[in-house]
C-alpha cells in the first residue's frame, strides 16, 4: 500500500513540475507543438533547383 501511494505522488509531483514548467515557457496549456508542413513531390529545402530533394515521385 504504502508503495503504491509513494508512486501515485511521485507521478503527481511530476506532473504538476511538467505544468509549471509549460507555463513558465509560455506555453498554452495542452500546447500542441510547432505547425504541421507538407512536403510535396519535388519539394527541396532550398530556394530553387538544387539537388537534394526531400520527396521522391512514387514507385
């Protein structure tokens, strides 16, 4: 019993310590991270065309 108590308050602290650091940061809460990109066929992380292309046609 009293390890299972020990456990839940561990991961109680650590979750409360996960939230104070998310809003210190300046997070909004349930923060979901950097916006989505879509590379497309024929993409290339540079300006123009160079070699190095991130997308391949398919097979």
């Amino acid at each position: 019993m009293a390890a299972v108590t020990l456990v839940l308050f561990t991961l109680g602290v650590l979750w409360i310590g996960g939230r104070i650091d998310a809003i210190s940061a300046g997070e909004p809460a349930g923060g979901r991270g950097s916006s989505p990109v879509t590379a497309h066929v024929g993409d290339t992380p540079w300006k123009g065309d160079t070699p190095g292309r991130i997308a391949e046609a398919p097979a």
